[in-house]
C-alpha cells in the first residue's frame, strides 16, 4: 500500500516494543521503520528514515523521553505519542510532555500481549493515524487477525435514564459552558483556560484521555490559572470561577437541582470508541441547560462531540467551532460545522474572548 504512516517506537521495554510494533503492524496503512530501547539508538536510525510518527516512552536510559521529545520538537517537529505508565510518576512526567509538544497518551499494557490488543491495540492505531493528520505547525512546544474496533455507541446509551423533571429550565441565572476536544486538546485548553478570569459562567469539559492522567493535568491547569480547575467528582457544582474537567475512563453529564447545576460522573460503555464522551456531555448539557449554555469545539479527531453540538445548538445554546486553521486536527469541528450545529468559527485566539463575553 502507497503512503503508509511511518512509524517508529523507541521504548525500553522489549515487550512493550513487541506488543506495539505487532498492533500497527496488523494494520495495512501503517509501517514500522524502526523500534530502539533508547532515544539516541533511535536518533541514529532515524538519520537513515525520520518516521511520520513517533511512539516514546518517558523513562528510558540514557536520554530521558522529555528530553528526546524537546530535542525533537526543537530540531525536526514530529507528531508524538507517548506510551506511558499509569504510574502517578509516570502520569506527572506525561504531563510535561504533552505540554512540551506530544499529542496523545496511550497507557503502557497492564497484562500479556492479548489483554492489550483487546483492551489497548484500537487506542494506539486510532492515535497514530490521528498524530500522522496532526498539522505540527499548530502545536508549541502468521497473519492475526485483525481487531474489530468497539462498537461506535451513540450517546444514548447514557441518556436514557435522563428524567422529564430534569430538563431545561427557561429561567435561571446560571450558565454553562462546555468544552469538548481531543488530539491537540491539551494545549489548546491551556491557551483558552489560562486567559479567562476567575469569574464567569462555569465550565465543564471532555478531553479524551485515560484514567489517572486527567487529575494531573487538571492540576497543572489549576496551577496555571485564575479559576480553579480540577478533575470532576460526582455531585461537583458546576459554578462561576471553577472548571470541572470529566476523569478519563468515565462520562460525565450535567444535572440539576432547583436552579443549581451539578455534574454527574459515571461509568458506562465507549460512546463514539470515547470515555469520556463529548457527545455525552453536550447532549446532557442541550437537554438540562438548554439556552442557559455555550458550547466550544475544538481541535480533536473523528466526528464525536457534534450530534452532541447539533442538539445543544436546536436547544437553543450558543455554540463554537474552533477554525481549521489554528487546529492541530481539524476533525471533530468540521463535523460540527457539517451537521449545522455551529452559530460561530473562530481561531483558537479568539475563543476565551467568546466566553468572556459569554453572560
């Protein structure tokens, strides 16, 4: 097959090297040029061959993944993913490098080869061809048989159970914004969050990623910001100066009591392959906040996020698209934009001032 994606995985984990290299191999778009067990092993074959994508791990002998990843963005940007340990050192260290450039975490396997093709193999393919689409202009600093992705569930496997009590109240002093993205979400966040004041409508957002890493990154968030951001718990209120980001591994949805909104965190199937869900989350939000909300989409691959944005937007919320032009995958927009569900597109510069202005 022509223009395969180039890939090269540099971990010092022979097993984790094997169980990589075989998932993207089973895919016929995808070619493994090379593995190394440390950054300058792989700096020499890429002399020969630099890959469309690269697969790093964090922790390596004799050149640190960090470093690697900086040395690399600095030189020869390069789409990154990083195949890191659940570990709370490792989840931390994961956070400088997405924040230094990489666009997706994939979590190191937790058992044998065939638990982590079923479990993992889909995640690793699905972020590969998301990083080869990446525009890197926009980001700073015996044959198997091959796996059948999960079920492409719509969100209303989570919205059955959504009581008629619970729907949108015409009249309420309280708004929402929600925010939802995914590949080159985290840095988009940062430059969004970072810019609003520690007053306003509250927030609630969906950033694809795996459990334990969302609580480090909505640290690192609450550090960088005025309003304080953390990862969402069941029962948080959703409230002026505060951002509530959903925990990876679980969906979250908005509810309300009286005239107060609150979030519901809760486990449940993939939604659109995704937990949690942007879809999930917009559609609560359309359905309980109605015209009291705003949506803001952002750069992400794949298309979940805009039935959820279409109903948020018939519900008459104000809603946004990040422009293809300021996206690192210009994915999960444009499929909101297609579906008619976006009032506004604008260049991420230009978002927080849409939700400032937002009361």
């Amino acid at each position: 097959m022509a223009n395969k994606i180039t890939v090269m995985i540099v971990d010092d984990s022979a097993v984790v090297r094997q169980v990589n290299r075989e998932t993207l191999e089973r895919e016929p778009d995808i070619e493994v040029i090379g593995v190394a067990a440390d950054p300058l092993y792989a700096l020499d074959k890429m002399k020969v061959q630099w890959p469309d994508v690269l697969v790093i791990d964090i922790e390596m002998p004799r050149m640190d993944g960090l470093t690697f990843l900086k040395k690399i963005m600095s030189e020869h940007p390069t789409p990154t993913i990083v195949c890191s340990s659940l570990a709370e050192k490792g989840a931390a260290a994961t956070m400088d490098a997405l924040a230094a450039g990489a666009l997706a975490i994939i979590t190191k396997p937790k058992g044998g080869v065939k638990q982590f093709l079923q479990d993992s193999g889909n995640d690793l393919v699905s972020a590969v061809r998301a990083a080869a689409r990446a525009n890197m202009r926009r980001v700073t600093p015996g044959a198997a048989r091959p796996l059948a992705p999960p079920p492409k569930l719509s969100a209303d496997v989570m919205m059955a159970a959504q009581a008629a009590s619970t729907r949108a109240m015409a009249n309420t002093t309280d708004r929402v914004v929600a925010i939802g993205t995914s590949t080159g979400g985290t840095q988009a966040l940062e430059a969004v969050l970072t810019r609003l004041p520690n007053v306003g409508s509250g927030i609630v957002i969906v950033q694809h990623m795996p459990e334990k890493f969302t609580a480090m990154f909505a640290e690192r968030l609450n550090s960088l910001c005025k309003l304080e951001v953390r990862e969402a718990k069941n029962g948080d209120r959703v409230m002026p100066g505060r951002a509530l980001i959903a925990p990876g591994g679980r969906h979250m949805m908005l509810r309300r009591s009286g005239a107060q909104y609150f979030v519901e965190v809760a486990d449940g199937p993939l939604v659109n392959r995704h937990k949690p869900s942007v879809d999930v989350l917009f559609r609560s939000v359309a359905q309980i906040a109605g015209r009291n909300a705003m949506g803001v989409i952002m750069t992400g691959m794949g298309d979940d996020g805009a039935r959820g944005m279409k109903e948020m937007h018939d519900a008459g919320a104000q809603t946004v698209a990040e422009d293809e032009s300021t996206c690192v995958v210009f994915g999960m927009p444009k499929e909101a934009i297609k579906l008619g569900g976006v009032d506004r597109v604008v260049p991420l510069d230009s978002i927080p001032a849409e939700i400032i202005a937002y009361r």
